[in-house]
C-alpha cells in the first residue's frame, strides 16, 4: 500500500461517519481515516453535555444494537440516563381521530429511546479514540480523483490522502457527491421544525405525542420525567416570529400547539430550528465511492427515522464489506472500492429509503389535510386504523428493527 493510504477514507465525523469508521475499523479489519472539517473535534470526545439538548434522535432497536456490537452504547449510559418510550399517540388537529402504538402489543420492553444527538456523536467518537482510528480534524476536502486502483482526496492545507474507497458521510450538503457529480432529487418542504426541551405540569408517561396542527405537526418526545423535546414544525416564513418569542409568550403558543394535553409549560431551554427538505442522491455509489446518510438521502423528520435510516446505511455497507471479503482468501488482495461491491449496497439501501421518504409524505398529507373529503373521513380511518392491530404491530417492528434482510451489526449482541 503506497503511503499516506487507507482502506476507507470516511468524509464527515457525525453520528454516521463515526460509526462507519468505527465499524470498518473493529468489524471488518480494514485500515480507515476519518476526515472531519470541525476543528474542535481535535477535543472530541467531551463529556460536558447538554442537561437539556436541543437536537434528539429517536434511537431504534437496530441503532441501539449497532452501537451495541461497535461497543459505545454502555458510555452512553456513563454520561446521562437513556429514557425509553414505551408508547406513541398520533392525532389529528380536533383530535377526534387517534391512532396508539404501544410496545407490550409487540412484546417489546419500549419502543426505543430518545437520545441527544450530541451524546450518540461523542460516544461513536469515544469508540474512535480507543480503537487508535485515525483522525483529520479541522479538514476540508477540495478535490476528489479516482482511477482504477485508487481514489485521490485533496485539501487545501494537507497532503492528499490515498484510499481504495471513499464515504461520504458528511451530511445533506456534501463534498463528496458534488465532487463525484452525483445528482440530487430534491424537495423544499417550505416548512421549518423548531426544537428544544420543556418541563410540562403533567407527566408524559413515557409516551409520544403528536397532533397534527393546521400550521404542521406538533410533538412531545419525552426524554426524563416531566421533561419532553419540542419539535414544532411551521410554515418556514414563521421561522424568525417564532425564535423572537419571549418565554412566555412561548409558552404560551406551545399550549396552544398542543393543545393543553401536558397542561402548562413550566419551563424551557435553548431552542433551535432548520428547515424541512427532502433530498435524494440519483445513486449512492460510484467507482471507488460511496454515500451514507444525510449525504445520500434526507427525510421528514417527524418519525424520528433520519440517524436510524443512516445506521441501517452504515451496517448494510460493512455487511457487503464482510461478505466480499470472507470470499478472498487472501486479504491482501480485498478491494472494498470494487464497483459491483459498492452496487449491492445501493440496490439494498436505495430503494427502501425511497419507500421510507415517500411514506412519511403520505402520512403527512393524510393527517395535515384541513378541508375536503379527507378531513371529513379522516376521524373514521384513524379508528379503524387504531383498531387493526396487525397491521400496527408490523409497522412499530419495522420502525424498531428496519426492512429485511437485517444487517448482522443491527442484530442484537
């Protein structure tokens, strides 16, 4: 191997390309470098988290089983408590329809934990640190060449490193793909979800809300007892009325958003919004690189399923990995930028991320409608939907578990 060259070389340090890095590094042996622009994350991991995060992810049974077997998941419960969810309520705007989920119809202990986003990142990156990974912190890349043995990635302050495949793992607007020309589909939502925590004067009993407003979903995600976070979604020309609110009037607006279900708004903390869009990549893989999460595909995020659509990226990619390489028998000779290697990967993840996107869209439209044939019928479909048991409990296991086949990192350790 010539030097200054890997195996892999990960763009992008969050949640997904540290958990890539880590997995190619302790599960398939591969030699791997992780380039991440933020210069703080030279002092990553930290430990000084946020008491009340603003960003949380909705961490299902096969995210929680990947940071399992890649070895994080017990730092995670050093640093702060991990709260299940045991239940999730839907409703509509009037909330005569309702539709409940809840774990014990599917022999489930919980239907998954809400998690700090910052917490997953820092565990994954305590995972790093132990396993000697090496990491570029502070680096931007500017130049991406492949040829038929190698890929080239530049910077604009460092020597160009060399791998045999290249991730992009860097988010909704990445390097890698517009370097690799890959085309995006994408949609602008015109909306933008506000977040934060709040303290409510009832307790959640550890259930998801969510009711369908006419400005956008509203939602309770509980994280501890009486503490929830927020996420408010909004016509996007709102964006600026709503983080100017004082914290009254806020609290105010959030009861009305919610309709009084957890009573009054005690309290809140910082709050943060983005905007809403989808984003698809016209294909994940190319000669000697590939796409992984928010790089390859972005979703409504009110189901909670964007870091775990990622995680199922990272465990079908080192599973494709595994398998290719149990079929060489010398190792030496393993390519994992080999192109019709990269392709099973697409074939496996495209399509079901696709399915993922457009179902969330149909859910919304269904329940957001405010007039017309849908919202006069929608309160009778949403009994008879909340009494279709069947069908619910395949919905909450492929919320917690994904689409089959599952990848073996997902499989409970």
């Amino acid at each position: 191997m010539q030097s200054n060259a890997y195996d892999v070389v990960v763009v992008g340090g969050g949640m997904v390309g540290a958990a890539l890095a880590l997995a190619l590094k302790t599960q398939a042996r591969l030699s791997v470098a992780l380039i991440e622009q933020d210069p703080g994350s030279e002092h990553w991991p930290s430990t000084d988290l946020a008491a009340y995060p603003t960003r949380v992810s909705a961490i299902s049974r096969a995210s929680e089983n990947l940071l399992k077997n890649l070895g994080v998941w017990s730092w995670l419960l050093e640093q702060q408590p991990l709260y299940p969810f045991v239940g999730m309520q839907v409703c509509d705007a009037d909330m005569t329809g309702e539709v409940h989920f809840d774990a014990m119809d599917i022999d489930e202990p919980n239907l998954g934990h809400l998690v700090a986003n910052q917490a997953i990142q820092m565990a994954l990156w305590h995972g790093l640190r132990q396993h000697g990974i090496t990491v570029m912190s502070g680096q931007t890349i500017t130049a991406l060449a492949v040829d038929t043995e190698w890929a080239e990635v530049g910077f604009a302050n460092h020597a160009p490193l060399n791998a045999k495949l290249v991730v992009g793992a860097d988010g909704a607007f990445s390097k890698v793909r517009q370097l690799a020309g890959i085309g995006l589909d994408q949609h602008d939502y015109q909306q933008i979800a506000l977040v934060g925590c709040v303290q409510t004067q009832a307790d959640h009993q550890q259930i998801c809300w969510q009711r369908y407003t006419p400005t956008g979903p509203f939602a309770f995600l509980p994280i501890a007892p009486k503490i929830s976070s927020i996420a408010w979604y909004m016509p996007a020309d709102q964006q600026a009325w709503a983080m100017s609110l004082s914290k009254d009037a806020f609290h105010q607006q959030l009861y009305q958003a919610s309709a009084g279900h957890l009573g009054e708004i005690v309290d809140s903390w910082e709050r943060a919004s983005f905007h809403l869009s989808r984003r698809h990549a016209q294909a994940y893989v190319k000669p000697r690189i590939a796409l992984v999460g928010d790089a390859a595909h972005t979703i409504n995020p009110q189901a909670g399923q964007g870091v775990n659509l990622g995680f199922l990226d990272v465990a079908s990619l080192v599973d494709v990995i595994i398998q290719a390489q149990s079929a060489i028998d010398d190792p030496k000779l393993f390519d994992p930028g080999r192109f019709s290697l990269l392709r099973q990967y697409e074939r496996w993840r495209r399509g079901d991320n696709a399915l993922m996107q457009r179902a969330m869209e149909v859910f919304d439209w269904g329940l957001g409608q405010q007039a017309g044939l849908v919202n006069q019928v929608r309160p009778e479909l949403m009994k008879l939907a909340n009494i279709a048991q069947p069908v619910k409990n395949k919905l909450m296991r492929e919320a917690l578990y994904g689409r089959q086949p599952y990848p073996q990192l997902t499989s409970n350790p």
